[in-house]
C-alpha cells in the first residue's frame, strides 16, 4: 500500500500501534503484518463513524470545467458500463464463472 520497501504510505493508511507492536511490526513479526490490513481498516471505520473523517459527495459534472474533459470522462462512463452489463449475469457473478 506504500508503493515499496523505502517509501512512504499516504496518512490516511497509518493504523496505530504501541511502541512494542510498531517495533515487532518493523522486525517482520507476522502476527503484526498479517493484520496490518485489518487495523488500517478498523482505525478508518472509527474515524468515520466518530466524525474524525467524513466524505463530500460532489456530482461528477461539477468537477470538470472543461467541456471537452466532461464529454470524455462521459463516454469512458457509457463504455464501462456497457462492458460491466455483458459480463454481469444478474447473480453477482461475471458471465462464463
């Protein structure tokens, strides 16, 4: 989720951990790593459900200003979803699974 052995992750993947963990964690201690995903989760579920994070819907059309980008983003828009409604078999499951 960082991109790699010497770079940095974004902040909003940070999971907090004590002294002792966060050592353990950069020793390759498995019991740590193999839930790093799971603490990342569960610290941004509480930030949203505390109101520490929240999200700000803006409809698609308010985010370009140039019409052109507008048309182009619109016609990637009906082309994936002319491909998701060929796979979609109306199970959840892609067609030929």
């Amino acid at each position: 989720m960082s991109g790699g052995a010497g770079y940095r992750a974004s902040d909003w993947l940070t999971m907090p951990l004590c002294h002792t963990c966060h050592t353990a964690a950069h020793s390759g201690d498995r019991e740590i790593l193999d839930f790093q995903h799971i603490f990342i989760l569960k610290t941004l579920d509480t930030a949203f459900r505390d109101g520490i994070m929240r999200t700000a819907y803006t409809h698609y059309k308010d985010r370009f200003d140039d019409p052109k980008m507008l048309e182009a983003y619109e016609s990637a828009l009906e082309v994936a979803s002319e491909a998701h409604s060929k796979r979609w078999d109306g199970k959840g499951y892609g067609k030929g699974r």
